[in-house]
C-alpha cells in the first residue's frame, strides 16, 4: 500500500543515489558515500542546508569595453559596479544567464536549484521576454520562495516583471481587459482546469471566472528603462518588481461562480481616496483573487501533483493514499519545504511501500536534458573552465555553444525558453509525461552529449575518461572490477552477468581486441607514466564511456 510514512534505516548506497539524483544536479561518488550513512531525517537536514553560490550573479569576462571581470546586473562587493558594456548583445547575455545559473545548479548540493526549476515549471516565462537583468530578478524570485511559502510566492510572482510582460498583464486595464494572465494563473500555475462540464465550464473554474480574474488584475504595469524604481522589501529578496496603476484598475465588484462558491470581491468607492490608498487596494484585491483560488482543495492538489511528477513518477498510482495527505500537508500552510520533505522522506519515494522495491519509483523517470547534463558534469568531476579566469571559455563555449546550443536545445530543453506557457510538454503532457523527453527528434543528440563533451576544440577544455576512471573506481586495472564500480555509479540499478559482460568484453576489451592483461598492461603504463601516456586506455575507455550514456539505465533517473 503506498504510504508517505517515512522510510526507516539508514539510506545505503542505491537509495542514497535515488534521493542526490532526484533532489540535485550534484551527484557525486563522495556524496552517495556520505549519504549513504545518513538516515532519511539527516539526508535531508544535509539537503536544506544551503550553500553559499560561487558567484552571485553572472560576471563577465574582459572583452570590448570591459577592462576587468564585471557584472552588468547589479553591484557586485568583489566585482564592484555594474558594467553592461561587454559588446555581448542581449541574446548572448540572456544565454550566459542561462549557462551562470547552470553552473550554480550542478554546484548546488542543497534543494534550492532542484526546487528552483520546479517552481519555474509552474509559473513558466520565458527567457527572451526582456532583457537578462529583469530574467535575473525573476530567476531570483524562484529561489528565494523555492523552499518557502508558494502562497506569498504567487501574489509576488503575479507582480514580477517579466511575468507582468510574459502574459501582458501590464495591457490589463479596465478599459481593454486582458485576460492571458488571468487564464494562466486558473489553468496552469494554481488550481488546473479539471474535466470539462459544458461549453465554458470546467469543475474547477468557468470561463466568467476567467473574465472576474481579468478585472482583478487590472491595472499593473512596470518599468522597462527604470528597473529598480520598484522593489518587493526586505522581507522578500527586495527583488524589482511592477507597480499599481489607480487610473488603468477597475474597482467594481467580481463576482465569481458557483465553482469558488459564488465568492464576491466588493466593489470599492475611490471617492476622496489618496493614490497610496487606492494602489494599496489594488494589491488587497490581487490578495483576496489569490487566497480565494488557494483556499480550494483541488488547487493543493494540483500542484501536489505537479510536484509528485517532476520529482517521483509519471504515474500517481493512487490519490488517497499519497497526494490527499500530501496536498493536507501543504494546503495547512503553502509550505514548499515542508511539502517536499515529506515526500521526499517518505517509503513511496524509496519504493519501500511494497513488496517489490524495485518496480516502479527507482531507475522510473527519464532524465531531462537538464538534469543528464549537469548530472554528468557533476559525477564526471567535467573540469568546466573558470567563469572568472577563463570567462570566455566558460560562457560563450562551454555553456552557450557547447551546452546549450549542442546539447540542450536539440535535446528539447532550451532550460529557461519553453515553447509556450504551459512549459516543456515532458511536464504536463498526459499521459506520457517525462517520456516526452525521449523521442526521435531528440535522441540523437542525447546521445551526442558525451562526443560533445570530449570534444576540446568546442568545450575549449580538456576531459580524460581516464581521470574519470582513476578518481572513482578501486582498482581500473581490473575490467570487471572498473566496469561493475563504474554502472554502480553511474545507473539507478545494479547491472546483471550478461549487462556486465556486455560492457566489459564487447565495449571495454572491443570484442577480444584486448584481454583482461593487455588492459591491464595499458592501465599499469597510464599509472607508471605519472597519468601523462593516455591515448592507450583512452582509446579503450571512451567508447566503453560513450556506451554508459548512451544506455537506457543512464538515461534514466
């Protein structure tokens, strides 16, 4: 029976390498190890403590007008002011965004980029709607309510910049309603739509609540040549933000259907009102239009799922049992942290809710373009080059041409540019889900990724399988030995005899172009050679390494 009772004992080898691979980017063997020991309570204690970043926000390197490495968002304490004369253009910079908040994610050994990404799912834009500093500041937006309250989140996600212009929001006024971010909000980001009853009417909302949501939201706008005019406070990142308009809301009443319980949002004489007064009405408004959505059982529900998918499995085998306590749980408070730990704690997650703990949940998801990437920089060690030392190499060819422009978006996931605002199909296409990911278009170049990666005059780094090999497994002179350490690593599940034979003796030792000895002569020539002679075990290695990611078991999570 599947249960969100918490797993007892400590995790092991395999359900510690579930939990990094589901939770992180950041896999490593020194971390399975570490986790491996811990208790489910103290794995994730460890997951929520959260690290500080390598560098705050994207510096770039010396080029055109730059005379040093500057970043162009914000101050920087170590980089100093703003330098946004790099000759980059916005295209390049949105993508050297894209490859910065990368390169946090698979250093990240908390939950903060795992949830990150998550609740960008939910409320979806896209990296192109304005420049790289407003995307920054929604980017920031994400992480700062990743582990905390979603309800607070939706009212400052509602207010965002890029969100404002993403769903025009800010052509919303009561003259010209707009309803695009009205929809979204019902039908993708908070409650979903549910079955359809009639023409215009679905169990969870009508098409007139669509058109009373509109009128809520009217009135709101941003500053696009003055970006930090307006800011959220303190207490929540003091992250730019849009504004209230009195002249452009609509003050009169909304009345809501039978769906919301035929709730009603008063109407409101601005007569002798102060502007402050009438903007502070707006945001009441927008309050009292979200806490009406939140307060539906079926909205905790919808996310709840959202969140079971992206980090368990496809398919909810049963609602009573995980997601009504799991959407209980976060309706109390609209705690994300909360939430996900108890799902991420409990005997379902591990597949120990059954009699076979190895049917569903373990080695079930197909990784994202996202997550095989930064998994694989991370389990390899990859030797990205340095944003600050090596800042061209590291955003312009490592990230943007050889990640993102050879791997990612041929792969079906342009990170922080889906293909409408429902987001990448993988998260919310019935039924197949996340086996979106894996299809004829994509394939290819799933497979590429590891050629990609050793491909120096693109990456403008060196990677050696060898080292790979030298710094995670025993004893590499052993091909059975390299082999079983290596899949062990590397898969969910442990391989069988004829998976190991395959790996050893068709790939490794090419189908008796070697022998055990001869390999183990090659290693023993690597070693004696202080790691300088590669080409003799890196001609073995990296078909052997080509042919773990290619495998299904890899390419799954």
């Amino acid at each position: 029976m599947a249960s969100l009772l918490p797993y007892s004992g400590t995790l092991g080898s395999r359900l510690s390498k579930h939990l990094l691979k589901r939770a992180t980017y950041n896999v490593t063997k020194s971390r399975i190890d570490t986790f491996s020991n811990y208790t489910v309570d103290q794995a994730l204690t460890e997951l929520f403590v959260i690290p500080s970043k390598n560098l705050n926000q994207p510096i770039h390197y010396v080029n055109s007008g730059l005379t040093s490495p500057s970043p162009w968002i914000n101050y920087d304490p170590v980089y100093g002011d703003v330098n946004d004369n790099n000759g980059s253009g916005q295209v390049k910079r949105n993508n050297y965004l894209a490859g910065w908040w990368m390169d946090e994610a698979k250093r990240d050994t908390s939950l903060r980029s795992k949830m990150t990404y998550f609740l960008f799912t939910d409320f979806t834009a896209s990296i192109r709607t304005l420049d790289n500093s407003f995307h920054y500041d929604y980017l920031q937006l994400l992480e700062f309510f990743c582990l905390g309250d979603w309800k607070e989140f939706c009212f400052q996600m509602s207010k965002n910049n890029v969100m404002l212009k993403y769903l025009n929001n800010d052509e919303n006024t009561k003259t010209n309603p707009n309803e695009n971010f009205a929809r979204e909000v019902l039908e993708l980001f908070t409650i979903g739509k549910g079955p359809q009853v009639a023409i215009g009417d679905y169990s969870n909302y009508t098409e007139s609540d669509v058109e009373q949501a509109a009128r809520t939201l009217t009135g709101w706008t941003y500053t696009k040549n003055n970006r930090g005019l307006f800011a959220n406070g303190e207490d929540y990142g003091n992250i730019p933000c849009g504004y209230a308009q009195a002249e452009k809301h609509d003050f009169g009443a909304k009345q809501f259907s039978s769906r919301f319980g035929n709730y009603e949002i008063l109407a409101w004489d601005t007569t002798g009102k102060t502007d402050a007064e009438k903007e502070a009405r707006i945001e009441a408004e927008l309050k009292e239009f979200l806490n009406m959505v939140l307060s539906q059982e079926e909205t905790a529900k919808f996310i709840c799922r959202k969140m079971y998918r992206f980090f368990v499995s496809r398919t909810i085998s049963t609602e009573i049992d995980i997601i009504v306590p799991l959407s209980a749980t976060f309706r109390a408070n609209y705690n994300l942290g909360e939430t996900i730990t108890e799902l991420l704690k409990s005997q379902h997650f591990y597949d120990a809710d059954d009699s076979d703990n190895s049917d569903e949940i373990i080695g079930g998801l197909i990784k994202s373009p996202l997550d095989l990437v930064l998994q694989t920089l991370s389990i390899t060690g990859y030797p990205v080059p340095d944003p600050i030392t090596n800042g061209e190499q590291h955003y312009k060819n490592f990230y943007y041409f050889s990640i993102l422009n050879k791997i990612l978006v041929p792969s079906g996931q342009d990170v922080f540019r889906p293909p409408s605002v429902a987001g990448f199909p993988p998260t919310h296409e019935t039924p197949d889900f996340d086996k979106f990911w894996f299809n004829s278009s994509t394939i290819i170049s799933r497979y590429n990724m590891a050629d990609n990666l050793l491909d120096s005059g693109s990456t403008k780094t060196n990677f050696y399988v060898s080292t790979f090999v030298r710094e995670n497994v025993s004893n590499p002179s052993n091909p059975t030995l390299l082999v079983d350490e290596l899949t062990d690593l590397m898969f969910p599940e442990s391989v069988g005899p004829d998976r190991r034979d395959y790996f050893v003796n068709d790939i490794l030792l090419d189908n008796g172009s070697l022998t055990a000895e001869m390999w183990a002569d090659e290693w023993t020539t690597y070693m004696n050679s202080g790691y300088s002679n590669t080409s003799g075990v890196e001609a073995a290695l990296i078909p052997l390494f080509e042919a773990l990611t290619w495998s299904q078991e890899f390419q799954n999570n």
